[in-house]
C-alpha cells in the first residue's frame, strides 16, 4: 500500500512539476523568446507531455484548455488554438498507444503532430483573411514555430521521460 502510494506521489510531481514550470515559461517569456519572428508555445507543450502520459481523452480536454488559455492571452483567434490543440492532444495521446519507448520517440510523435498544428493554423488563418503572407515566409514561419515548440518539447520530455533519476524510459501508467 505505501508503495502504491509512494509511486503515485512520484508520478504526481513528475506530472505537475513541469506543467506549472511550463505555464510560468509562457507567462515570462511566451511572446518575448522568438526564433526567426515565431515564438515557443509552451502550453502545447503541455498538452503533448498529458497525452503522452495519461491519454487521448485527457491529451485532448488538455489541448483546449490550454489552447483556450494561449488565445485569451492575445494570441489571435478565440477558439481556434484550443480546437487545433484538442486534435493535437486526442492525436498524440492515441497515437502514443503502440509506442516505442524512450523520450526519443515521444519527440518525434511531438514533432510531427506540432508541424501539422502550425500547417492547419496558418492554413486556417489564411482562409479567415486574418494572415496575408504568401509564399516562403509561411513556410519560414511554420517550421521556425515547430522548432520552437519542439526545442522546449525536448527538454521537457528528456527530463520526464529520459533522466536517469526519473525512470529513463519507464513508460508511466495511464489512469
């Protein structure tokens, strides 16, 4: 019983620890740290650790709460951040079933799932008439964001997921 609760506790704090530090990183730095005119969406990253860690279904209530949280902070358009962080969250969190384990694999799930975001974003934007960019410097602006969100997304997980004190590539039960 004191094992169970022990364990229980551990993943708690390997859990919470880096989603409060990553709220805060977007709060400090979210629209200030900027690679090539984009910036790191740290509440994605979020999403993407909770799907990897506990799911789909919680991926997904994740990815609109915190894409819900990055619009009310005057990134653009109300709602659309929290629909595309939602298929984001069910995605990665679905998709992280049959996985290999390792924090390695998780980034490239990440990675992947982070670059069909920012396409779907900017395609959205562009259908609104809210982005009137053509050309290269969409595509400029779409890979710099991926390699934003997944530099932030590969400390996260190496921390989580891969170091030596936290379990390296134990896969954490879902509840």
């Amino acid at each position: 019983m004191l094992a169970d609760e022990g364990a229980s506790r551990q993943g708690s704090v390997r859990l919470v620890l880096p989603c409060v530090v990553l709220v805060v990183l977007q709060l400090v730095l979210g629209g200030h740290l900027k690679l090539f005119g984009a910036s790191a969406d740290f509440l994605l990253v979020i999403v993407g650790l909770l799907a990897l860690m506990r799911g789909d279904v919680t991926g997904c209530v994740a990815g609109f709460v915190c894409g819900l949280a990055f619009d009310l902070l005057g990134s653009g358009m109300v709602g659309l951040t929290a629909l595309l962080g939602s298929v984001l969250g069910f995605a990665v969190g679905r998709a992280s079933r049959s996985m290999a384990e390792g924090w390695a694999p998780r980034l490239a799930l990440f990675a992947v799932a982070d670059l069909a975001l920012n396409v779907a974003y900017l395609i959205f934007l562009t259908i609104l008439g809210v982005l009137d960019v053509g050309g290269w410097a969409v595509l400029g602006r779409v890979i710099a964001s991926t390699i934003a969100d997944v530099a932030v997304a590969a400390i996260t997980f190496f921390l989580v997921f891969g170091h030596p004190r936290l379990g390296r590539g134990k896969r954490p039960e879902l509840r």
